[in-house]
C-alpha cells in the first residue's frame, strides 16, 4: 500500500491507511434527504461541544423540522493528529440525542473552524484534506455526491416543486479563505483585492447556482455576513467579498436569497441593504452548547441578541399572499425567544 507523505507542520503522520481504516465508535442511522419534499419548516444551530450533554437537539426534533442544518463547530477538534478527528466525532456519533435527530430529521451541514482543524484557519491549514475525508464519512455523504469530486465542501441542493422551490447552499469558509490581518488581537478590515473568502472556484460556482430557478435561497454560512465590523472573524473583514456577495446577487437577479450562520455563542437577526440589492437577511443561531458573556455591536441588528443555548428556525408559509418566512431563536424546551416575520417580496428584485 502507498502511503501519503507527511504534510510539513502537521504534528503527527496521517498516512492513508489512518485516514481510511479508522471507524467511528458509533454509527448513527441517518434519515434520507428527500428533496421532493416542499420545505416549510428548517431547523439550525451551531457550536456544540461533544463533551457536553446537548438537550437542545431533544427540542430540535421536537420542533419536527423537514431539515436541519448544522452551521459548523459541530465538534471541536482543534488537533492535527487525525486519529483526533475520528475520536471527536465519535463523542457526538455517540450522544442519544443526536442521534434521535438524525434519525428522524434529515440533516445537511457545513464546517468552521474547530471542526475544520484550527481556530480561526483558512487556506493555511495543512491537514483540510485529511479533515474533509472525515467530515464527509460522517455525515454520511453520498460516495456519488458533488462534493467528493471538487476541493472543499460547498454544495448545494434543490428541494420541492417548482412553485416552492427552496435552494439549500452550504458554503464553505474554511478551505479557500485567505489568513487574516491581526492587530492587537483583533481582525482588522482589509480591502486588499486579492484577499478571498470563498476563493475563484467557489465563486464561480455560486454565481451559477444563482442563475438556476427558486424562489428561496438558503445560504449556510458558517462565519455572519451580515453584521458590522467588529474585530471578530466575519465576512467584514473583507469587505470587498461582502459587496461582491450583493453584487453577484444583483446581476444575477436571484430572488430570495437570505443566510443562516454560526459561530459567535449568540444569535441575532441582522438586516444589512447594499447599493443595487434587496436587503440581506442573516440568521444567526449558536450555540447549541456555547454561549457567549455578550453580544458585539451590530448596526443591523434588529431588536436584541439572545445570549443562551438556543437554536435557529426559519418557517415558510406558502399560504400566505405574498410569502412569509418567520424566524425564530429557540432556547431550552423549545422556548421562543426572539420572533421576526418578513415577506418574501422584501427579498425578491
């Protein structure tokens, strides 16, 4: 058998028989993705510490969502020894829990940084082969699936009939983005041009999956795009990417585009309008087990943070005339906490 060399900087050999014959302690049923379904109902959340109890996966599928969506920091690895990927994810595979709501909800899921191998990582990374093998085997994706076939784990997916289609895009935030400008332990904005955050092969292939056809578009992301500046890991550290994001949304006219993220142990709502787009809507859910002492400053926040365990749900009501989505930030027992209800129309040209 050939083995892989060793990638410089890693802190342990990870050979290709350590990628491929490692298992999983436990081995959760997951449900099928059934993308005739029209969606209505979507449950999300991020930053979960496998090393703790995570109750509110019990009111996830309580809420009997048709979706879920895991934001990223789905388990924190933080390692380069590989065999610390397969024990990590394991802790989780292993939590009842979880595994009812995988079961019973079918899920999709994207990364950030602690289960992408590193704080605050991006391109500079050396093990993100190594980790997206094992994110891939875990969450059970398909072997014929897109996303084994390009770099990185961005993926989309359609789902319902042509009067309710839903696009699901998982972006990916980790594999492509450039490092970051630090200064006295915070992030600073940087409008160098050739700074990325998705890099030219994913944006390529965003701006064609906004020309195909839905009257929602979902956007996982896994860091908040839009808040202000805040010194934190964001899309506003590069505020060029972030205009570009509204940019391509307008010259490719596609309606209904809104994000759910992770990341920061808190969640909001923010509505962020750029010149020549519709508002953009950000819905921000974490965490599932991390919480944050308090809330940065937003300018686009609206109405007040939640600083608990909680996570997000995003409800779509066909019915009404026109659309209305309804976003809510759900803490222990299910337990509403915030509540926002915008129109469809409000985020279409």
């Amino acid at each position: 058998m050939v083995l892989l060399p060793m990638l410089i900087g890693m802190e342990a050999c990870c050979t290709w028989e350590d990628r491929f014959t490692q298992e999983f302690d436990c081995n959760p049923e997951f449900a099928a993705v059934d993308t005739t379904i029209n969606l209505s109902s979507i449950a999300f959340g991020s930053c979960a510490d496998q090393d703790d109890d995570q109750p509110l996966l019990n009111d996830a599928s309580a809420s009997d969502a048709d979706l879920f969506i895991f934001l990223g920091d789905n388990v924190y690895i933080d390692s380069r020894d590989c065999s610390d990927f397969f024990s990590e994810y394991s802790k989780l595979a292993c939590k009842p829990e979880f595994a009812e709501l995988v079961m019973h909800t079918p899920t999709m899921a994207v990364w950030d940084d602690h289960d992408y191998g590193e704080n605050d990582s991006g391109m500079e990374y050396p093990m993100r082969e190594v980790s997206k093998d094992v994110f891939l085997r875990f969450w059970n994706e398909p072997l014929q699936s897109a996303r084994r076939k390009h770099n990185g784990i961005y993926h989309s997916q359609m789902f319902g009939d042509s009067a309710h289609r839903v696009q699901v895009i998982l972006l990916d935030m980790r594999s492509f983005r450039s490092p970051l400008t630090e200064q006295n332990d915070e992030y600073l904005a940087d409008n160098d041009p050739t700074r990325s955050f998705l890099g030219a092969a994913q944006w390529e292939w965003l701006e064609e999956q906004f020309l195909l056809d839905a009257r929602v578009r979902i956007i996982a992301s896994s860091t908040q795009f839009g808040i202000e500046h805040n010194g934190w890991e964001e899309w506003a550290n590069f505020p060029l990417e972030q205009q570009r994001m509204a940019d391509v949304i307008a010259r490719t006219q596609a309606n209904g585009v809104l994000f759910l993220s992770g990341d920061v142990h808190y969640s909001e709502l923010s509505r962020h309008e750029f010149p020549g787009c519709y508002p953009i809507y950000d819905c921000t859910a974490s965490g599932i087990t991390q919480v944050e002492d308090g809330a940065a400053p937003n300018q686009y926040r609206d109405g007040e943070a939640v600083v608990a365990q909680n996570f997000g749900h995003l409800a779509i009501d066909w019915m009404a005339n026109p659309v209305q989505l309804t976003y809510t930030i759900r803490t222990a027992g299910g337990t509403i906490a915030y509540s926002h209800v915008f129109e469809l129309d409000e985020i279409s040209f």
